[in-house]
C-alpha cells in the first residue's frame, strides 16, 4: 500500500462559506498517478467541515451556490449563528483569558460556538473512491471545504491524502 499526501490553503472571508475545492483534489490524484484507491479530504480546522454535495449552479449576491445556501440556513436553525456573549456557555472566562493571553485573540473571536457545533455535526473529512484514476462523485458531485467561523477572515488549510493498494 501506498500513500500521499498535500496540502493547500484557502482564505476564508468573515461569514460562514463553502469552497469547492474538487478541482485541486482531481489535480492532486491526477499528479499521484493513482488509479484505484481512495481520496480523503480533512480540515484539522475544529469550527470547519468538509462535504460531499452537488453543484447547485446559482449562487448568492455572495458567490455561494444556492444549495450550500440553503444548508446553512438550515442549521442556523440547529445552531444558531453566535452573535453574543452568554448566547451560548462555551467560551468560558477562561478560554477567553487564554486566547487573549496566549494566542492574542480578541474577545469576540470567541463567539463562533455555531461553527464548532456545526463542524461536530457535519464532519472534517471526507473519503471518496478513486476508479480508473478519477474521483468517483456521480455526476454532479463535488468537494467543499466549509469554513463556519464567521467571525473573522482567516487562512485556512485542507489536507488531501490518496491510498492506493
């Protein structure tokens, strides 16, 4: 068995949004030569995700597709987008003091409890079978890493690795 891996960045604006980064992972495999195996997609990121949804085409005044949209107007009915302190129990006073003491956050970055709620729910990584050296994702499958920290805009990291037997 044989196994890669790459990585790449993605910058994330101060809202909740989707980026397909199907294109890179094809890339990925493609340059691997692997022809029959699996891909995963991860993000390390605990207030991110990674999905497997379909291309909806039309978007938001925003660029977002309208399905990927719609989901996150769906759970914003599961969890609510934080928009105050006490909102929610998490952050404490203490992860407060220490990310202002020890990583030099402000306060209000703080407030993204959603989008570690959302992350638990929809999952960091994604596998996807490689056949004949092409992702297998049906016709109108595609790859999205998710950014659910609205909070602030931030450079992000997706890890792509490729398993062949």
């Amino acid at each position: 068995m044989r196994s890669q891996g790459h990585s790449i960045t993605v910058e994330t604006p101060a809202r909740q949004e989707f980026f397909d980064v199907t294109a890179q992972l094809e890339e990925f495999v493609a340059a691997a030569g692997v022809t029959e195996g699996i891909a995963v997609a991860y993000s390390p990121h605990t207030s991110c995700c990674v999905i497997l949804q379909e291309e909806s085409e039309d978007t938001t005044y925003y660029g977002t597709q309208l399905l990927l949209q719609d989901t996150l107007n769906v759970l914003a009915t599961i969890a609510p987008p934080t928009r105050h302190e006490g909102q929610y129990l998490h952050p404490g006073p203490i992860h407060i003091r220490n990310a202002g003491e020890l990583r030099n956050e402000l306060p209000e970055w703080g407030l993204n409890t959603d989008g570690h709620i959302l992350s638990s729910i929809l999952g960091r990584s994604e596998t996807v079978p490689i056949t004949g050296g092409r992702l297998v994702l049906g016709e109108f499958g595609r790859v999205y890493f998710g950014d659910l920290d609205s909070v602030r805009a931030r450079t992000r990291t997706v890890h792509f690795q490729v398993i062949a037997g």
